[in-house]
C-alpha cells in the first residue's frame, strides 16, 4: 500500500478500508494536472529558497520524465497506490532520491487536489467550449442556406404561424450561445488558485502564492485557505451548466426525432448516425437523438448528486468531498460527447424543404395574417379574429387550406376580402413582412447571422 501517511498508526489499513478509501481508480485522470501544479510548487519553493536551485531542477526533471513515461504508456498507474499524488510523489522519489520526498513541502493533498481539480475543470472548459462552438457553426450554416426555407412554428405542439427553417435554428443559436457564456463566466470565476492553502490553515512557509498562480494562468491566488479546499461551488455551477446543455439537446433531439417520423418526413438522418431493427427491415431509427436525449438524465443525476453531498459538510475539507470526481468526470465526457454526435447528425442530415412548406401551407399558419389583413381593412381585431375563425371551420369541413378557398367562399363570410387576400396569406408575405428584430422574416435574419458570424470569430478568453 503506498500511502502519505502513517506515522501515527500501529497497524496496518484493513484491504477493504483501503480499497473503500482510495481514489486512484478515477483520480488518475489528473495526472497530468496533479504533475503541472506539482511542477509549479516546486519552481516557487525553489525561488523562495525553501529548496535548493538543484532540487528544484531535478524535481522539476523527475516529473517531467514521469508525465512523458505515463503519455507514452512505459509508466503505469496501477491500483498499489492510494490516490495520483502518492503514485507521483513515490516514482518521484524513486528516480531523484531523498529530494522527491521535499515536493510536499508547504502544501496538504487537500490543497493540491482542488489545485488539480480546478485545472482539470479548466481544461475540459477549453473542450467543451470547442465542441460548443462547432455547433454554433453548424446551427450557423443550416441558418444561412435556409433564409426562404418555409415551415410551420409550433406552439403546443400544434402549427401555430408559418416561420423559417433559419429563424428555428436560430432559436437553438441562441441557447448554445448562452451555454457558451456560461461556461465563460465558471472559468472566470473559479480562476484562482488554492495552491497553498495548505490542509485548511496555510503555512508556517514564505510561500509565494501570487507567483504560483502566475506559473499555472490564475488571476490570483484564493482569499481564504478553509474555503479555498473545501469549495466545490464551480463543480456545481459546471454540472448546472452541462445539464442545460443536455436539456438544450434533448429538447432539440425531441423535434428531430419528431420530424424524422413518417408522419412528418421534414428530415431524413443520415445513414452513418441512424440504425436498424433486427426484426424489422424497413426502420430508420434515430437512435443518436433518443440517446442524447436518455443520457440528459444521467448529467442532471451527476449535479443532484453533488449538491446532496455538499449540503451536510462543514468547514473544511471532508473524505465525502472524494464523491465529486467520478460524477464530474462521467457528466464532462457525457456531454463532451453528446457534443460531438448530435453536431455530426445535424451537419449530415438532410432537411425536407418541399414537405415543410407545405406542412406550414396546411396547417393554417397563416390564419393570424388574414386577421391582420381584415384589421387593414378597418375591420376591429377581435372581429377579424371571428372571422378568420369561421374561415378555418369552413376549411376543415371542406378538407381545403385557406390558400384554396374561392374569393367567392371568402366573401360569403365577409364581404372585406378582395383579390389580394391570397398575396396577403401566402407564406412568402406572411414571414417576410415580419421583419422586427428577432423575427423570422429574410432581413432581420440576415443581420442576426451577419451578428452570428462576428460572434464566432472571436476569442472568447481574449474578450474577457
């Protein structure tokens, strides 16, 4: 059992509250965090005289060669330790001698892995950003080829007002937009580094914690050393991000799963993201959707998870806080690649224009603009709301769209409709004469990509 501690005890851990205990089973994701903090922690007790300029260097050479032996796969983490930071402290000390066993100097493992965990979060941050935004241009370039790609808006789950098929990307824009923010504003405001906190009380040492936070890309180092290893609070804003993430997904997967449907047919998923049935040799299913959508429960179960574990715990650092890594790392790569399939489904799947326009033609969509058509005719709207009304009942009596009634049929209703009642409802004018900011007609759509497209182009960590 290689451990970093002991000194007090007189007998040996049982195996089974060792194995309970240990973390090395998951925690070795952080190896290459738990070795960069390390690397740092030795440069700054090297400049603050704490250690040798020599065992400085060596420490610094010692972990360097142990990240490259682990990435290379020459150097394994095996379960005989307890958790990374006796697997690096120990192979350190094995390498260098007696200096290894001086890294710890100044620092508790409870500061060391916050440390670890905030650039862990960090990185997958970067990740997930990444991923993020190659949706947005996918979304992006789906919205800009499809400015007159007509097709029913839905309120209830029932055609509501003819839109576009930009204007409804568009909407998830703007969600994925704001998912991105978010993550932007965790990585701003869980940047500072805990390194140095020590157990919970810091340290009797002349650290240099402004310098070790410069070393790793901190803004700072943290203001208090109790709160600075028992805070969990980014976890729990990053699993609140990743769920809304999950549920934007999910409610986008529930409408191509709707649309893929026979009923529908307004998509049609790519063969290389859809499977068959092993009975029935006609289904297309659109299993990467239904999946997206079942694995959104598995992340808001992760921050559930988190919260419940945090809710109990008083200050400061308690084994239960062990709980975090395995569900923050299940929900980052959930939904890292989540990301990723939906973005290769949606860029691949071909949408069915022809049967939108006329699914948007049949529905009545553009009942609300005969009302408004009446309403210029100087009739009240609540009127006009009255006859428009008895034009739709009409229509499904006789099985027939506004667009097909005789202007005969429209006048023996009212006699205020003329000839331009059918330029008035067809669907061109009724979504390209809505053209106020954020509506779905061709010109306002055409200056939110136009804002779409300098948005993607920056640099989000620049900006900030």
């Amino acid at each position: 059992m290689a451990q970093l501690w002991g000194g007090r005890f007189t007998k040996e851990t049982d195996q089974l509250v060792y194995d309970f205990n240990a973390s090395i089973g998951f925690d070795k994701k952080l190896c290459e965090q738990d070795i960069r903090g390390s690397i740092a922690h030795a440069q700054m007790l090297a400049k603050q005289k704490i250690l040798t300029e020599k065992e400085g260097e060596d420490i610094v050479s010692g972990l360097q060669e142990i990240l490259c032996d682990v990435k290379s796969k020459k150097l394994e983490i095996t379960d005989e330790y307890e958790d990374i930071h006796s697997f690096v402290e120990e192979n350190l000390t094995r390498r260098i001698g007696n200096a290894g066993k001086k890294l710890h100097t100044g620092r508790s493992r409870n500061d060391q892995v916050a440390l670890d965990m905030k650039l862990y979060v960090r990185d997958e941050i970067d990740e997930l950003d990444g991923r993020l935004k190659k949706l947005l241009e996918t979304i992006e370039n789906i919205m800009e080829k499809n400015l007159h790609t007509y097709m029913p808006g839905f309120t209830h789950l029932q055609k509501a007002q003819p839109v576009t098929l930009s204007h409804h990307m568009g909407a998830y824009f703007e969600m994925f937009k704001r998912d991105r923010g978010r993550m932007h504003d965790i990585y701003h405001r869980m940047n500072l580094c805990p390194l140095g906190s020590g157990a919970l009380a810091g340290t009797t040492y002349p650290l240099d914690r402004e310098y070790t936070a410069s070393l790793l890309g901190f803004d700072g180092p943290t203001k208090n050393s109790m709160d600075s290893v028992s805070d969990r609070d980014y976890l729990i804003e990053l699993l609140s991000a990743l769920s809304t993430i999950m549920m934007h997904l999910s409610r986008f997967s529930e409408e191509i799963i709707t649309w893929n449907t026979n009923e529908y047919q307004f998509v049609e998923i790519d063969d290389a993201y859809s499977t068959g049935s092993s009975i029935m040799p006609q289904k297309k299913n659109p299993d990467i959707a239904e999946l997206v959508r079942g694995k959104t429960g598995r992340v808001y179960g992760a921050l559930i998870s988190v919260l419940t574990t945090m809710k109990g715990i008083p200050l400061a650092y308690n084994k239960d806080m062990q709980e975090d890594k395995e569900m923050v790392f299940d929900a980052i790569d959930t939904v890292k690649n989540c990301l990723q399939l939906f973005n290769g489904m949606l860029s691949t799947m071909n949408f069915r224009t022809d049967k939108m326009a006329d699914s948007a033609k049949k529905g009545f969509t553009n009942a609300t603009d005969a009302a408004d058509y009446l309403v210029k005719k100087g009739i009240p709207f609540r009127d006009a709301h009255g006859i428009v009304g008895q034009l739709v009942l009409h229509c499904i009596e006789k099985q027939i769209s506004l667009d097909d009634m005789t202007l005969v049929e429209y006048q023996a209703i009212s006699p205020a409709f003329e000839d331009d009642i059918y330029e008035a409802i067809s669907m061109k004018n009724c979504v390209e004469r809505r053209n106020t900011i954020g509506a779905p007609g061709a010109q306002a759509m055409e200056a939110v990509i136009r804002e779409n497209k300098l948005y993607l182009r920056k640099n989000w960590k620049e900006s900030r």
